[in-house]
C-alpha cells in the first residue's frame, strides 16, 4: 500500500488524495510526504494510523519527512501509532494545542472514557462541545458495533483557531458499509450503499422499519443533519465510494432524508477502502443550539418514516 | 420504581451496553409486574438517540406505546427531552 501525505488535504479538497491512495500489496505501508509543507485534515491521519497497524512496524516505509509540518504528525502520535521512531522532541502541550491525538477504540468502555476526556482537550465550551462530543460517540460507536474490526475505531480531532471550526477523522478497517448494509438491504454499489446508510430508518441488521432494539438506523443521518444545519462538510468514504456534503451559503436550511437531495459531491471507482473512513467539520461559528437543530430533526425525520412507510404498504390486488 | 441514569452513565449517556442492561435488568421485569417507573435524568447534560433507542424502543415495541403509561422521565433539560421525544415518536411511526 502506498499513501502520500500532500501539501493540503481538507475535506474541501481531499478527493486527490483519496484518489492517490494504493490500496495494492496489502503487506507493506510506503508513507511519502509533500517535501516543503503540509497542512492535513485529521481525517488523513486516522487513515494512515488505521492502515499502519494492520501491519507490524518493520512492514511500514516512512519517508524521511522534512516538512515543518513532522512536528505536527508527531505531537498527533502518527509515528506512535505505525512503531516508527521519529526523534523529533516537542513540549506535548503546548498551550495553542486544542487537539485529540490519534485515539485507537476498541470497545465501548473506552469509548465512554474518550467521551469524558473530549472537552478537556479540545476546551470546548458545553454549547459546542454537545454536537461535537454527541458526533464522536455515535460515529465511533458505529464502527465497533458494524466494522467487525479487530483493530477498533482510529480518531482524532484538532481545532483550527484561525477557521475556529474543530475537524474530526475517523478511520476503520472492517468490512465497510457495502457489507454492512448488505445484510437486509441489497445494495448496488458502494455508493447506493453508502445513500442507504445516510437515510433515517435503513439499518444494515434489519428491513424492519424503526430498525431493532439496538439498531434505529438513524445515527449517520443525525450526524449528516448536524452537519447540514451548520452549514459544515461531511465526508464518507468506504469501498470504492465517496460521498461528501458541501457547504451551503445564506440558503434556508432543509434536512432531506434522501441525502442525494442535499448538495453534495460523490465520486465513485476510488483506490478501494476497506473498511469506512468519515470526516467532520464543525464551525464553532454557526453552531445552532443543539435543542434548536432536534427540532428541525424529528420533523425530518418523522416525514422520511411516513414516507417509507407507504412504500411498505401492501396494496390491494384488483382480479 | 425509580432508575437514577446518572449514577450509571455519567453525564453525558451514550453508552447502550448500560442501555440494554438497564432496560434488560430493570424496565422489563417491572413492567412484566405493571410496575410504574421513572427514569430519572438529573444530571444527565446530554444522550445519544442510540442510547435512547437502546432503551425504550423494545419496551414500546413489546408492550406497545401504552407502556408509556407507566414510564415516565424526570429531570430532563430541553435536549434529552427532546432526543426521547424523537425516539418516541420514531417508534410510533414505524
């Protein structure tokens, strides 16, 4: 596998990176980087520290980095993560830094625990840090209960003082939503997989409307909405697909459950993902109260039932 | 009956392992009694739609939306008021 750390890759502009990645010869990581300077969503890193620890470290080829920008990867805990010495010394915080290094986890406990640990690390105040905090969980919670990966969820966030907007990557090497969603539904494509994904009401454990006693089938839609309201970018990228909402300017805000219907950029025939990689931004500019945007959710969300529901009606068979 | 959510999940509930414990535990075997119960969501800043799904939604699924008779939420400021209100109403619309 090859991945190469570019000088700029945010969610705005991530598809050549993604379009970059080698996913051949699943038993070697090649880690090449822009050579003056690189300036990377978290996203990128959870990727990178995903794909490193299916490998052991002596599987894994990291350029010798001169970019300024190593300290950054380092006080991220990237050559932490891939078992790669870095020699690089920095203060490990310093008070500009507002992030949460590359996080591996594996089952819920953890996952609570990296919950309580979130707002004092990204200093958030309680406004912000319900959206920010309800997102990480739910995503995260996603992958232990669906990837059916044995290496768990890699994430990491970092505030951006300057866009004051915090970005949060999460990668997973499991089976990807293809399969996921396979189970009850029959998707076409990884794309038509990750459309099903996204809608209210679709699980990939049951057809049964208003899902199991586990699963609702409404967590990446809530995710989705929350960044719809604040106007952010949301990336999903599994298998072969990649769908990405954009950013929308002054237009009143409308939640679809058809999430083909909000503006949106997909790319299909991507290196191929094994498993489920999603990035949020999340402005601390144009957070809504978080009651607010629940509002604007549950009518949402109880139209896009009604509506699924008349497709399950049964109709009368007229002889 | 009264359930303390906080002393289980902390402030912010999103665990759904502790959900289905406590609805496993808990809400059934009062309800199988035609106890009343009250979950009590002091504290509590924040929960997950998961979690509250994990919760609640077999109960209505089982007894149907009656039980909400005898189930009743205490202390809940506006945003974990209204998540139980969306999982609620996400149940009797499918």
């Amino acid at each position: 596998m090859k991945i190469h750390i570019p000088n700029s890759a945010f969610l705005g502009n991530i598809d050549p990176f993604l379009k970059g990645f080698d996913p051949s010869n699943k038993t070697k990581l090649t880690i090449t980087a822009n050579k003056k300077w690189s300036s990377i969503h978290p996203v990128v890193l959870s990727m990178i520290a995903a794909l490193g620890l299916t490998l052991k470290p002596n599987n894994i080829v990291c350029d010798k980095l001169e970019s300024k920008s190593k300290h950054y990867l380092e006080r991220m805990g990237l050559f932490k993560f891939l078992g790669i010495k870095s020699n690089i010394v920095i203060k490990q915080h310093e008070s500009s830094g507002r992030f949460i290094p590359l996080t591996q986890i594996k089952d819920s406990k953890s996952l609570t625990e990296f919950i309580q640990d979130i707002n004092p690390l990204l200093h958030l105040k309680p406004d912000h840090a319900e959206p920010i905090r309800y997102i990480m969980s739910e995503l995260i919670r996603n992958v232990l209960e669906h990837s059916l990966s044995g290496f768990g969820a890699i994430v990491c966030a970092q505030y951006y003082k300057k866009s004051n907007v915090i970005r949060i990557g999460i990668a997973d090497t499991g089976v990807g939503i293809w399969k996921t969603i396979n189970y009850s539904y029959k998707p076409k494509n990884d794309m038509d997989a990750i459309g099903l994904a996204l809608a209210p009401g679709i699980t990939g454990t049951t057809q049964k409307l208003g899902g199991t006693e586990s699963n609702a089938g409404a967590g990446l839609f809530f995710i989705k909405s929350i960044a719809t309201v604040n106007r952010d970018f949301f990336m999903i990228y599994s298998g072969t697909a990649m769908y990405k909402l954009l950013k929308r300017k002054g237009e009143k805000i409308k939640l679809h459950a058809d999430p083909f219907k909000d503006r949106h950029s997909k790319k299909t025939g991507l290196p191929f993902w094994e498993g489920t990689v999603v990035g949020v931004d999340i402005s601390l500019n144009t957070t809504p109260q978080f009651s607010l945007l629940l509002d604007l959710l549950n009518k949402t969300l109880i139209e896009a039932m009604k509506e699924r529901k008349i497709l399950y009606h049964k109709k009368p068979q007229f002889l | 009956m009264i359930i303390k959510l906080f002393n289980k999940v902390g402030s912010f509930a999103e665990n759904k392992d502790i959900a289905r414990d406590i609805r496993i535990n808990k809400l059934i075997p009062a309800l199988n009694k035609n106890q009343e119960i009250i979950l009590d969501f002091d504290k509590i800043e924040g929960a997950t739609q998961s979690f509250i799904h994990a919760l609640i939604s077999d109960l209505m699924r089982t007894f149907g939306n009656t039980v909400l008779d005898k189930l009743k939420f205490k202390s809940c400021n506006d945003t974990v008021k209204k998540i139980i209100t969306i999982v609620i109403d996400y149940m009797q619309e499918s």
